[in-house]
C-alpha cells in the first residue's frame, strides 16, 4: 500500500473495532433502563436482574470504548493533520461539549454500579436516564463532525487561510438533525439485537418450561421489541438520508445505486454488482422510479448520475455493494423482530420454532455487521474527500513515514483488547450465573 492508503487502513481499521464498543455503549444503557422501569412497574425481579447484568456487561464494554476512542483521537492528529488545522479551528465545539456528556455519563454510571441498592426506585431510574442520555450526547457530537465532513458549513478557505468562522454554523451543518436521527436509532437497533442474540442463545440451552427459559426468554421479547421499534425508525430515517445525498452529495447516492446517466423516473438497484466498463449494475433487481421518487418524494424527480462529474471525483464503485449489505440486513432485522413478536403473540402457546431461534441468535451479529457497513459506506461513499469539495483526503494526510510499522502493532492492540474483553465478560458471568441472582432476589 502506498502512503495514503496505509493511513486510511490504519485509521479504518480503528474506527472498525471502536464503532462495535461505542454503538454497544449507547444501545446497552437503554436496554438497562427499559429493564429498570419494567422492574419497578411489574415488580418482577427478573428484570430487576437483567439491569444488574446488562450494566456488568456495559461497564466491560465501556472499558474497551475510553481506549480504542482514545487512539482513534490520537490518530486523527497524527494520521490527518491538515484536516485536524481545520476542525480545531472551525468544529472544535464537538468535542468540548462531549468532556461534559461523558462525564455526566460516568458518573451517573458510577452511581447506579454502587449505590443502587442504597438510593430510591426514582432515583435508579434517574441516573439510568442520565447515563443513557451521556452516552447518546457522546455519540451524536463525535458523529457531528463525520458529518461536517459531508456538508461543510461555518467557514470558507481563502488562498489557503480559513476564514469567516461560524463555530455554530458548522456544528448545525445540513447534515446535523439526520446524522444524529441515524447514529442514535441504528445504536439503539443494535443493542436490543444484541440482548435478543444473547438471550436466545441462552434459552436454546434450557429445557423449555424451566425457570431459566422463562427468564431468558423475557430478555429475548424485551430486546425484539426495542430492536423491532428502532429498526423500523432507521428505515425512515433513511429515508431522510437518500434526500440529504440527493441536495448534497449526489454523486454518492450516483455510486450507491450505481447509477450513471441522470435521468427522472430513475430505478433502484438492489443487489447486484456495480460494471464500470458497461456502466450497469449487474444481476441487480430494479424497482422503476422508486429512487426518484426516495430522492425526491416524486417520481420525476432527476438524479444525477456518475457521469455528470469528473471521475476523479466518484467514490469507490463497490459502495453500491456495501449500501446494499446494511440495507439487506436492517430489512431483515425488522422481519425478525416481527416474526418474533409476532409467533408470541399469536402462537404463544408453543414454543419458538429452532429456525427462528437461529435467526434471533444471528441478529446481534448481523446487528453489527450492519453498523460496520454503514459506517465505511459513509466514509468511503464521501472519498476522494476528507472535506466535500473542500479538501481531499491525499492533502490532509500526514506526511510522516513509516506508518507500515505501526500499523500492525495497532492491530496488535486490537487483538489483546479483543481478547480481554470476550476473557473478562466469560469469566465475570461464569463466575455469576443467573441462577445465583435469581436465587438472592427470590
């Protein structure tokens, strides 16, 4: 790999193991709460116990985000220095705000984890609201400035000077409301998934009727609801982003939906593969004027195609397939969380088929994975710029050498962070099994 493409493999390959922590820190907080005021609304200690676990299981998680955060932050100075002159002049508001939202988060995190039996029902639910709100606050203002990257605002570059800056200009970017919307209903997607995953995986092993089944089973239902409800939100909320790409950047939507020529009454492209050389998307089921009318709210609506800029510009071509893999899996996500529901719902009396278990237990994963796509689909889809139209990702870089040799002794990191977490979480819970604190609650 050359220079460039070194620092953005070094760079993604922390945003890729940081973003599984922080969306898991802003998902698994809700899950707590909803647990907690479930608990205090039934009375039922069942929930009261999924609370105490699941913010085990946090404050682990957490443990893992503040490090892995800390490098990405570190490398944006050292890998992006030339973007870094800008932000610190222009979007340094962020990341001030986001001192308090953490703070606010760890310590009212830090109150539940050791006072909860010592302070009132009302004030558990409190400082679980506090800490969900912190933790939500983090991932919106650290999100802000991917998307001021996309929909620059508050300053222009003048014979290479940054001038008339608006900090609140750009903090409130175009991209601002949607951006936030996604980050914070995809996070909450993932974590109920992620519960439900883990909560089906447990009831397979227990015999159906006993009182871990039951147990476990509560878990499963409470996290399909939360995952269905905010899985159907993110749908909508894409919704909002396909129109914010259309105004904004629209050779990225031209590149997810692999679409050329500009044209109304433009077809969406589902599956398949983007073909420079025939400038089609092969094998791709196409629904007519369906992303015009995504674009625009109306069938005639004109997109602009790819050919319409210079292809120095257009993002890398297989963001078509990235888009249709987070796409693919939140549909999925929400026929699960329906399917789910719905067997309990009407069908209740016998237990959950094993193809149905199955795929409760590959949801979190596929949770995940769909945060993973979602995530280098909106940076690679943004490429060649690090600042749309303003400043590429090759003027930003670093010119230092020898990233090659960090490189792998960050992966390293990676890999012991891994390791300790999965070791810590197999061995705190092995050392508590459920059992144990359904027995003291009872």
């Amino acid at each position: 790999m050359d220079h460039l493409e070194t620092a953005r493999a070094m760079f993604g390959t922390t945003m890729a193991f940081h973003i599984i922590f922080a969306t898991l820190g802003v998902g698994i907080p809700l899950m707590v709460l909803f647990a907690e005021l479930f608990y205090q609304k039934t009375k039922d200690r069942d929930f009261a116990v999924m609370a105490n676990r699941w913010t085990k299981g946090f404050a682990v998680l957490l443990g893992v985000a503040i490090p892995s955060g800390t490098i990405a932050g570190v490398q944006l100075s050292l890998l992006w220095p030339g973007f870094m002159e800008v932000i610190g002049e222009v979007m340094a508001l962020p990341f001030q705000i986001e001192i308090y939202a953490f703070f606010v988060e760890a310590l009212f995190m830090s109150i539940y984890v050791y006072a909860a039996d010592r302070i009132s029902p009302w004030m558990r639910i409190v400082s679980l609201s506090l800490v969900a709100l912190g933790a939500v606050a983090s991932a919106i203002l650290i999100t802000n400035v991917h998307a001021f990257e996309g929909t620059p605002a508050g300053f222009r570059i003048e014979n290479g000077e940054i001038v008339d800056v608006n900090p609140w200009e750009a903090f409130f970017n175009p991209a601002f409301f949607t951006t936030a919307g996604h980050v914070v209903v995809s996070a909450y997607t993932t974590g109920g998934f992620v519960i439900a995953s883990i909560a089906a995986f447990k009831m397979m092993r227990q015999p159906v009727g006993s009182r871990l089944r039951r147990f476990h089973q509560k878990a499963l239902l409470l996290g399909l609801i939360v995952g269905g409800i905010f899985s159907l939100l993110t749908a909508l909320n894409g919704h909002e982003s396909a129109q914010l790409l259309h105004e904004y950047q629209p050779e990225k939507l031209a590149a997810a939906e692999g679409l050329f020529e500009t044209q109304d009454y433009a077809p969406l492209a589902i599956g398949g593969f983007t073909d420079r050389e025939t400038e089609e998307v092969k094998w791709a089921i196409e629904i007519p004027w369906a992303l015009s009318f995504l674009s625009g709210n109306r069938f005639d609506t004109v997109v602009q195609g790819l050919n319409d800029f210079p292809e120095k510009w257009w993002p890398p071509l297989y963001v078509h397939t990235l888009f249709n893999a987070m796409v693919g899996i939140g549909s999925l996500l929400i026929l699960i969380a329906a399917g789910g529901l719905g067997w309990y719902k009407f069908i209740k009396k016998r237990p959950f088929p094993k193809p149905l278990m199955g795929l409760f237990i590959a949801s979190g994963p596929l949770a995940v994975l769909a945060i993973e796509f979602g995530w280098i689909f909106a940076c690679t889809g943004r490429q060649p710029w690090v600042i749309y139209r303003m400043m590429t990702t090759e003027d930003a870089v670093t010119g230092a050498t020898q990233l090659g040799v960090l490189f792998p002794l960050f992966g390293f990191v990676y890999i012991v962070l891994g390791i300790a977490v999965i070791l810590v979480l197999r061995f705190y819970f092995k050392k508590h099994p459920v059992q144990d604190e359904i027995d003291m609650q009872e």
